[in-house]
C-alpha cells in the first residue's frame, strides 16, 4: 500500500519529500488542489471513502498517517 | 462625497471604537487600533524623502497587513501589496516592474525583502507602528488629494510571462465597494469570512468594507479550505454572516460532503465569483443553507473587481447555467462585435466595460495599457475609455447578461486568473526542455503540461513552483516523444485534450 500511495503523492506533487514530511497539512506543503486530488485518487485506488470527518491536519500530515486512515476505514467497512 | 477611502475609517463613531474590525487565528484588532496604527505608520513613512513611486508591501494573511495598507495611504502613497509565501522568482519581477524606493515588510519577511528589492531601502513595520502621529504633515498630505489617486497596484498573470499591474484610483474603489454593499445588503452586523491572499483582488471587500460599514472582518487560515469540516466549524464559531469566495472555495465543502457534518449556521449573504458556479454544487448550498442570499459576481480585476452581479432568485437545477446577470450601479457593460459595431440582443459579442471603476491602466507598461484600454469605438463626440475584457457575452430581453466563455487562452482556476502562455513560458526555462503545451481540462478541472525534452516531469515541478504561485503549477505533467501537430505546423491541443494516459 505504501509504494501505491507514494506513487499517487508523487505523481501530484513531485517536488515533495513524502517520506520525511511529517507536517503536510499544518505546513502547508499540501494545498486544497493536492487534497482534493488527493481524496479522489485514494478513494479510486484503495476502494475507500474518505469523509468529510477524516479530512483534518493529523490524518494527513504524513505518509504514515494517511496510511493509518485507509487501513481504519477499511477496517470499519 | 468622499475623496479618499481613510474617510471611510476617519467617520467611525466613538462607540465602534472599541469593536474588533480585524481578526486573525493568532490576533485581532479595534477600529482605534486600526486608527492611530495606520497613522503612525504614515507618519513615518514621511519622515523619510518623498517619492512618487509605489510602495511595495511584503506581507502575508494577518490583521496587520490592512493596516499597513492604510498607513501609506496616509502617507500620501499608493501602495503594491505583494503575498510573500510566493515564490522568490515571482515576487522579484514584480519588484523589478515596479523598481520601488521603498518596501515595507513585516518581521517575517524581512531577508525576503532584501532578496527581492535590493535597491529599495527596506522600512520595518513594527518599527513604523511605533512613529510619532503628525496630524499636521498628515492633514498637508490630504490636503492635496484627489479622489483620482492611485490606490493600490494589484499585480495579475500575463500571457507573456510578465505580470500586469493593475493600478486602481480611490474612485474605482468606493465606486465597487458601495455597489457590492448595496447588493449584498452589508451592514455592521456582518462578519465577513476572508478567503484570499491579502495581495489578491478579492481581498479588497475583506479589507475595505469593514472600514466602510463598521463591520468585522475574520482571516480564515489557509488550511481550512482543504479541510471543510474545519472551515465549517470556524465559520460557526465565528459567527460569520458574509462571504465572496472563489466558486473553488464552495465546491469543495459541497462535493466532499460537509454538510453532512455540519451546516454553517449564521451565513446569510454569499457572493461567489472567479469562474462558472456548477449548478449541482449552487443546489447543494441551497438546499443546506436555504435562507442566504447567493449572487454571482462576474468581472476583471481591470474593471475594480467586477463587471455585473446576478442575484439568484430560485432553487438552481443540477445542470443549470447561471447568467452573469446586471451591470453594478455605475458600471456601463456593453457587448461589441469583432467589428466593434454593438450588438444587437440574443447574439454574442465581446463584453466590453467602462466608467469610473475603469483602472487607471497597467503600472510601467504604457504600450500595453493604450492597447488594452481604448477609445469606445462607437463614440466619436468625446474621449470615452473602455476596456474589452476578452469574454464573451449575450444580453437576453430582460436585459441579463450571459456569460460564453473566453476568446483567447486565458482561464480561471481555484478562483484565479491564468495564461496559460505564462506556464508554457516559465516551463521553458526548465533544463533540457524543448517544447511544451499546458491545456485546461475542465472536465477534470486541471492544468495539464504536455512536454518533450530529456527533463523529468519531477524537474520540471520542482523547477516551477520556484516560479509560479502554487494553484498554477500543473499536477499532471506528461512527458511525449512528439508532440501531436495540424498541418499547419501549429500544435494540435484538440489532440492533447483526448490524451488518455495508457498506464
């Protein structure tokens, strides 16, 4: 799962470090064009639905972190 | 009648002293505060040698930076107010336009300053808040004012890879203000929820109606609007009535389900402008927040912001258009055929707009200006400027405007305007490019880069976002061995529309 979402991050943003960016959100790295992109690729490829709920700063501040997001929604389903 | 938009600040009554005009997640401000701050800071600008350059502001989203705006014009100056989370590169050739004398930054972007208007003889704002009020020098300032002074220098994309600088008179300003007022129906109960950069046209309702109708005004970070349940919840917790937003601004909330969350609950006057409002988006606020008002704001930032408003008066439908609707009070908004002859009703032709909201021209570009804002071709009696805003437009017979898109390649995105001519052309400064062409897809919604060359799409990226504001870099960059042509040599973008990716 981890080589997937890095590749949909990367094919996004480029020019960002996902595997030392631990302040996605709160740094604003991500803007609201990356995060909306973003929700829809992870929704496509991991066959998930990211609520309104999840979309906060630490679900999404790193790459762990919005691992740890799809495996708890795929969990709840 | 008003000379000068201070006198909007200068008529605040003794018992609006006390409320907060400004607020931001870290400070807020009084309108006092705002009074003797701006003021001090005028002062001190005259203590240095006059000129009749711009100022240049370097600043970001806070309480402060409104104030620092009003200080220059108290010192007499018009000032060109610069976001500096942009880019280095961006904000340097906008300084190199204006070749300032002077530039005023917050603590925060003081090195910034130095990098980007070497030449320029750097004033610190906290140092200048902190200046002696001179009423006198600063009565002598007004005392010669005219409500024609240029006001601000608003900086927007260009196609040849230069930003323009839009200058706008006091006039043009309180022209806007006031008609958007009387729409919207503002008043010094409302709390205005801002979205844009301060440096940003949108921003100027932010920053000037508050002053105007003793209402407050709330910075909303950045962050919340990719993230709605945040943005909804600092809405309610703010209690803010009134927003202009960038139609991007309310789509997201609407199509990642905030309303399912929570509803903002004191907004009643929303105003949305910067591209096409989807109606299934429109029907989805309707029906969540049902008793706010919804008008949709069509205008360039060469016509102060705004050309027409439509006031929407019914429950839209999914696939439903809306028009751009009637001029704003003092605005004429006239559409001409390519042979600028008028147009009659029911056809198209290009909207043309003109009267006292019409900017003063383009900074330091007297070419550009005299080819962009020209004589009414079908007035011969007397000198009547216009400019030709490059949309198309249709009135139908009640006299409503209907919006048809753009002429040339420029588009908006995220409530923005963009050349695509200004992509191509800093993507060109990237290594080991040979060609490239960046078309919109509005199915989509996205900027995409198609290039040849030996360089790498994370290259090119990277290579971009040191040169163009965030919300202009493409996130699909998609390298070709050959770049799809017509006939006639040019390349063939239909072509590049239809690309589908074979991974």
């Amino acid at each position: 799962m981890r080589d997937e979402l890095i590749e949909i991050l990367e094919e996004i943003r480029p020019d960002v470090d996902f595997e030392n960016e631990e302040n996605l959100i709160t740094d604003g790295i991500l803007d609201s064009i990356d995060v909306v992109s973003l929700v829809g690729e992870i929704d496509e490829a991991f066959d998930v639905q990211i609520h309104v709920e999840d979309l906060t700063p630490d679900n999404f501040n790193s790459v762990d972190a919005i691992i740890a997001l799809i495996e708890k929604i795929q969990d709840e389903d | 009648m008003y000379q000068n938009v201070l006198e909007w600040l200068e008529n605040t009554s003794e018992d609006k002293f006390d409320k907060v005009i400004y607020k931001d997640v870290d400070n807020s401000i009084t309108f006092k505060e705002v009074m003797d701050k701006s003021k001090a800071i005028g002062s001190g600008i005259l203590e240095y040698e006059y000129t009749d350059k711009p100022i240049v502001v370097l600043s970001d989203r806070k309480v402060n930076t409104p104030v620092i705006f009003f200080g220059i014009i108290y010192s007499g100056h018009c000032y060109a107010p610069l976001d500096g989370t942009q880019p280095e590169f961006r904000l340097a050739s906008i300084a190199q336009s204006i070749k300032p004398d002077y530039i005023i930054a917050d603590e925060k972007f003081y090195d910034m300053a130095a990098k980007i208007a070497p030449d320029a003889k750097l004033l610190k704002a906290e140092e200048l808040m902190e200046s002696a009020i001179c009423e006198e020098k600063l009565q002598k300032v007004r005392s010669v004012a005219s409500i024609t002074d240029p006001l601000y220098i608003i900086y927007t994309s260009g196609s040849t890879g230069v930003p323009k600088g839009v200058i706008t008179s006091h006039e043009s300003l309180m022209c806007y203000i006031d008609a958007y007022v009387e729409v919207m129906g503002i008043d010094d109960s409302d709390v205005l929820g801002n979205q844009s950069p301060l440096d940003y046209i949108a921003a100027i309702r932010d920053i000037y109606i508050p002053i105007k109708c003793k209402a407050s005004m709330f910075i909303i970070p950045k962050q919340y609007f990719s993230l709605p349940a945040k943005l909804f919840d600092a809405l309610n917790e703010e209690k803010i009535t009134s927003v202009g937003w960038s139609v991007s601004a309310l789509t997201i909330p609407a199509t990642m389900g905030a309303f399912d969350y929570t509803t903002p609950k004191y907004l009643k006057k929303i105003c949305f402008s910067g591209s096409v409002m989807p109606g299934k988006v429109l029907a989805v606020w309707q029906k969540h927040v049902s008793d706010a008002l919804y008008v949709n704001q069509y205008g360039p930032t060469e016509a102060t912001a705004s050309c027409t408003y439509y006031k929407v008066d019914h429950q839209v439908e999914d696939d439903e258009k809306l028009p751009i609707g009637r001029p704003y009070r003092n605005y004429r908004v006239f559409l001409l055929d390519e042979e600028d002859k008028p147009v009659p009703v029911g056809s198209k032709g290009q909207i043309c707009v003109g009267g006292p909201i019409l900017a003063l021209g383009y900074y330091n570009a007297p070419e550009l200006t005299a080819k962009s804002f020209i004589q009414n071709p079908s007035n011969n009696s007397y000198r009547e400027l216009i400019y030709k805003t490059g949309d198309l437009g249709s009135y139908d017979e009640d006299g409503i405007l209907h919006f048809h898109g753009r002429m040339d390649r420029q588009i908006k995105y995220m409530g923005h305007r963009v050349e695509l001519g200004e992509i191509e052309v800093a993507a060109l400064r990237v290594d080991n490019m040979h060609e490239c062409c960046v078309i919109f897809n509005s199915e989509k919604d996205q900027i995409m880069l198609f290039y040849t060359g030996e360089c790498t799409s994370k290259e090119i990226a990277v290579e971009l976002r040191k040169t163009l504001p965030g919300f202009m870099v493409p996130r699909k960059v998609i390298g070709l061995d050959n770049m799809p042509r017509l006939s006639n040599g040019k390349i063939d973008m239909q072509a590049l529309k239809n690309y589908k990716s074979n991974k």
